[in-house]
C-alpha cells in the first residue's frame, strides 16, 4: 500500500502579489501549500497552454474547507482544481500548475491552471477573495502565455475561460462563477475588465491597477525552483534507482544507485514529464531521484 507524504506546512507562502482592495489599502496574497496533493496525488499528464479556467465553488464553505476536501477524498476519479482561493484572499494550491486537474471535463488537458473562488456573503471578505481571484488568474496566464481575454471566440481561442464558456463550447454544463459574481456586484463585463487591466476594486469607486511585485525566494534555499517544500522519507522497492547530480534530468550527471529496500531523505519534489523526482542535498550538491512513473510509486514513502 502507498504511503502518504507528510506536507511540511513552514515552506509555504512563496509567491506574493500586492493587491488593491475597497478600502484602497494594499493586501498581499501568498500560495499556502497546506492542502497541496503528495507525489502519490495528481494527474502526471502535463496540460496545454491554452486556458485558465474560473469556477465558484457553489456551496458557502471556508477556502481551506473546500482545498481540504479535494485532497483529503482524492481518487483518479474525482474532481479538483489547481487553486482554491478564500479566506479573506488566501491561495491555496491543491494540484500542480502545469498539469491537468479535473474540474471542467472535456477541457482539462487545456488548461495548466484552474481557479476555484469561495463562495462568501460577507462583503468585506469577497472583496478580498476576488483580489486575489484576479491576480492570480493574470499572473499565470502570464507565466503560460495565455491572452488575458474573457470566454473569446470558440473551442480553438486561448484565454480565460469560465466555467459557462466550458460548457458552451466543448462540454458540461456548469454555469459559474457569474451567477454568484452578480450576486456580488460583479458583472461579466468587470470581471473581463479586470483581467485585463489589473483592476480589483468591488463595491463602488474608480477601480484601481494592481502593482505586482516580484516573487520572494522560497523560505526553505536549498528547494530548486519549481519544487514543492516537502520533508519525507522514500523507501525503495525490489530495484535499485539511479540518482542524478545538479538538475532533475535524465539528461544531468549520474550520481550513483539507490540500492532496493533501502531509504532516502527529501526535502522536496517536482514532476518531471511522466515521472516524479525527490531531491535532497548532499555535502553541498543538489541530488535527484526519480520515484514514480505515472500512477506507479517505485516504493513507499513516510
């Protein structure tokens, strides 16, 4: 039987965004990797760079209720997105950006990143979700090279897309996050402004450009860029695994044999195309060990 990964909470808050609010003070948001899936959890299937996709989460529930769900009742079969935003403008990451999450049928394989907003009444804390919703959706269209357009053009039009547009053109029939949006003073024609330009304020008043600032160094220096902070033990199986020196690549230097039954520490993982690669340091150089391929884990982990 697989063996949970145990998520180390203390390296989470790597990306920050300076953000406007109704009050015009400035907010900060951070990726909280508290609800973030294991090595074991996750589509391995990388996505295309063609939409980002916006959802509401239907039902009122705390952010973190709804990021906790998707990983704690995982299975291949059921549905979870990238982020969950709420909790007055936190983001919490529950799949990997860049790989397929299943929240929008037909249309997952097209989109790297997908967005799920709480669902609050409390003006105040929506204001601040929605800052965040906002941010977030420009700045990883921007990381993927995906236009900043709201439901363009049909099936073939990269943007971001809403649930509604998912539906319309290749399949479901879902139809959020505007009707909850309206119910919020959130007009569709705002939300496409706001993706557009960066604008975030709700409830009145001339909204305001954002003025992002670029993302901090994770607190943990020795977990590459790119990595998930992670602190676990993998225990190998019936066959030795060679390791890789200095870049998670099949490509960079072999190290050396990780001999069957035996462990290895990790502060951190990555996908790396069908496969899952560990990484530790050792007197001073990065170390790499490929684990999983696909759904098959090689060993346990603890």
């Amino acid at each position: 039987m697989k063996k949970s990964m145990k998520l180390v909470v203390a390296g989470m808050a790597t990306f920050l965004m300076a953000v406007g609010t109704t009050t015009g003070a400035q907010a900060a948001y951070s990726i909280d990797y508290t609800y973030a899936f294991n090595a074991n959890q996750g589509s391995a299937q990388l996505a295309t760079h063609s939409f980002v996709i916006m959802h509401e989460a239907g039902l009122e529930a705390p952010g973190r209720n709804i990021a906790a769900n998707m990983k704690n009742n995982y299975t291949p079969y059921t549905a979870y997105s990238t982020f969950v935003v709420g909790d007055g403008g936190r983001v919490y990451q529950v799949g990997e950006p860049g790989y397929v999450s299943y929240a929008a049928g037909n249309a997952n394989g097209y989109s790297p990143v997908q967005i799920e907003l709480q669902r609050t009444y409390d003006k105040g804390e929506f204001a601040k979700n929605y800052a965040t919703y906002i941010e977030l959706a420009r700045d990883y269209a921007k990381k993927y090279g995906i236009p900043l357009t709201l439901d363009a053009g049909g099936a073939g039009t990269p943007g971001i897309k809403s649930h509604l547009w998912i539906t319309q053109n290749i399949w479901g029939d879902h139809v959020d996050p505007y009707g909850y949006l309206a119910s919020m003073g959130v007009s569709k024609a705002k939300l496409a402004n706001d993706l557009a330009n960066g604008t975030t304020n709700v409830g009145g008043g001339n909204t305001t450009p954002t003025n992002p600032t670029k993302p901090t160094t994770p607190s943990n220096s020795n977990v590459p860029a790119g990595f998930t902070p992670e602190n676990g033990t993998f225990v190998n199986g019936d066959t030795p695994i060679m390791n890789r020196i200095g870049a998670a690549s099949f490509n960079a230097a072999q190290g050396g044999y990780l001999p069957a039954y035996t462990s290895w520490k990790y502060d951190s993982w990555k996908r790396v195309g069908n496969y899952v690669m560990i990484h530790h340091v050792y007197n001073g150089v990065h170390v790499f060990l490929p684990v999983r391929y696909n759904s098959a884990a090689w060993g346990t982990f603890k």
